[in-house]
C-alpha cells in the first residue's frame, strides 16, 4: 500500500523532475481542523528545487504543484503549503 506521501513525491518527480524534493505529512499538526482526516494524509509541505521553475513567477510554480498533485486534491489532499524554487534560489 502507497502512503499520500509517496505519490505526492512520485507525481512531482514525474511532473517536475526536481534536483530536489522533500514531502511532509503535517496532518498530525491540523487534528480537529476543517479538513483534518482522524486517518491523517491530507494536510503536507512540500520543497521542492526544478530547473522548470526558472524565470516563473512564484504564483506560476505553485499552479504547475498543484496542477501535477490534480488527483491527490481529487482523492482528499485538503491543504498544501509549497515552498518551489529553481537551482541557485
């Protein structure tokens, strides 16, 4: 069975093809919030450095996250904070 965590980090690899990735569960810290899931996996932070960010605006590089995170948002994904650079940022 694959956590929300591996497929976050699987389709941003695929989308994005980063230089570097880190994806976390913050769920624990949103317990009792609206949205909030008592089976956890809906609230993440996700860095994430791609060289496709380069010379986009940053409301640009949160579109392309969350577009590439499309399903995730679908099957229950409630918040996301995103942290997107490009290499040398």
């Amino acid at each position: 069975m694959t956590t929300r965590r591996d497929r976050i980090a699987a389709a941003l690899n695929e989308a994005l093809r980063p230089s570097a990735l880190d994806v976390v569960d913050e769920s624990a810290l949103h317990h009792g919030h609206a949205g909030a899931s008592p089976a956890g996996e809906t609230h993440f932070r996700v860095a994430v450095t791609a060289a496709v960010f380069a010379g986009r605006p940053r409301v640009a590089r949160h579109r392309m996250v969350t577009e590439a995170l499309a399903a995730e948002f679908a099957g229950g994904l409630h918040a996301l904070a995103i942290d997107a650079r490009a290499p040398g940022e």
